[in-house]
C-alpha cells in the first residue's frame, strides 16, 4: 500500500478537492483498492465523500487513528475514515505526538495488504496531525493557490518535509506542489514564472514539459458539493477540467508506483 498525505499550511487551495477526485480516480478509472483518512476537522472531504455514495463511511472516526490501537475496517474496496469533532482537540495535545504517530502508523500497517493506496487529508495548520501524517506517510503532494503568501511559504514547507526527512521518516517523498485555482490574471502568471523560475525542482512536470497546475472551474465545485467524480458530470466544461486533470494525476500515480 502507498500513502499519500495532501498537506498544505495554508487553507482554502482546494487540498480537499484533490484528495477527493484522486480517490475517485483511483478507484472507479483505475480499479485500485483505495482509504480516504479524512484528518481535517472541517470534513471537506468527508461531506463530499458520503455525499457520493461510491465508498462505504467507516464507523470508526480518523481521531480514533491516532488515539487508539485500530486494527480493523470495514471489509469494502473503497473506504473512508470520516472527520469528527475530536480532531480540533488535538492541536493542543502535542505531548502526545509520539502516541498519535505511533498508532497511527500501526493501523495503516494492518491495512498494508487490505488496500492499494491510502489518501489522508490533513488540516491546514501545521498541528500534530499534520506532523503525524508526514511521519507514516510515503508521499507528500501540497496543492497551493498562487497568492503571493502561499508562494512566500513555499521554503517553511519544504524546510518542514526536510525536517520529517532527516529525522523520522527518511522515506517521505515530495511528489510536488501543485497550484491549484489558477486564475488568468497578471499577478498569477507572474507567481507561476516565479515558482518555475526557483522552484521548479519541487513543481510536477508533464510528459508534455509543461508544470503542472490546475485552472479555477465550476466543474470542480460543482463535482464536490454533488459527491461525483467530475468525468461523470455530463458538460462540456466538465470535460475540459477533466482533460486538464487526468494527466496531472497520471502523472501522481506514476510517481508513486515508480518509487516502489
């Protein structure tokens, strides 16, 4: 099994969104056995997921992941793990770092041969959570917006994966940062030449040579408050998201199943 985490120190960049279409993709087009581990106690993720019906919602909320020894779920292809109140508990719990991590890391093992992939969601303050993810994690991918403070915090990210790397998980692998709600703006354009100018080692780049980037669309928005994968939205805008997002999550899913 392959974990990815989407995490992001800010919020609003659509990280949720992804996680969501990912675990669609992954499931439904690629016919892989898939856990959705929703982390952020606003449930984005959650509420969209249920609202779908393609996954069965696990009795067993995330906070009890990191709380409690889980070694069981629900026998089902596509799972999620729901969000619940707990979680916002825990930005003040950070003695218990070590625990959180710990049975975390303990569950997604029991699951190693239950699933193919693994998503886990994570709130956009780097709390516990966040660190615990990036700990048990293989993967990490952060959507951000082109605002001149995501970009700004760009370094703070890549020095907090640097940290996890050097210290408790030398396997953590950057897949990359993916802007994310792109507008054809001046001030856009001029972020994304900034970040294919000096951090174009963090970014995705395509089989076509282009880096990787997802523009603003309705379908988008549309595809996540109606729980659906957006292929499955019967409009043309529809399509032309989707023929943008296909090849950046080929490119995710590549990237994972190369690094075996």
């Amino acid at each position: 099994m392959k974990t990815l985490v989407l995490a992001n120190q800010k919020g609003g960049v659509g990280k949720s969104a992804i996680a969501c279409q990912l675990g669609y993709f992954l499931s439904d087009m690629l016919k892989k056995r898939v856990l959705i581990i929703d982390l952020d106690h606003q449930g984005n993720s959650t509420k969209s997921i249920r609202a779908s019906g393609l996954a069965t919602v696990s009795a067993i909320s995330s906070s009890c992941l990191l709380t409690d020894h889980v070694t069981t779920l629900e026998d089902a292809a596509f799972v999620l793990v729901p969000s619940d109140p707990e979680l916002l508990r825990m930005e003040r719990q950070a003695d218990k770092h070590n625990t959180f991590a710990t049975n975390l890391d303990g569950f997604l093992t029991a699951m190693e041969d239950r699933f193919d992939f693994a998503i886990i969601d994570t709130n956009p303050n780097p709390d516990i959570r966040v660190v615990a993810s990036l700990v048990v994690s293989d993967f990490v991918l952060s959507p951000i917006q082109l605002n001149q403070e995501a970009v700004d915090g760009i370094a703070a990210l890549r020095n907090q994966i640097l940290k996890i790397q050097s210290t408790l998980n030398p396997a953590l692998k950057l897949i990359g940062i993916l802007p994310n709600l792109v507008d054809p703006t001046p001030f856009q354009r001029a972020n994304m030449e900034q970040l294919c100018t000096h951090f174009s080692c963090l970014m995705i780049r395509l089989a076509n040579g282009k880096m990787a980037a997802i523009s603003t669309r309705t379908a988008v928005a549309e595809a996540q408050a109606a729980g659906i994968p957006i292929w499955r939205i019967g409009k043309t805008s529809a399509r032309d998201a989707w023929g943008q997002i296909r090849p950046i999550f080929d490119s995710v899913v590549t990237s994972m199943e190369v690094s075996s």
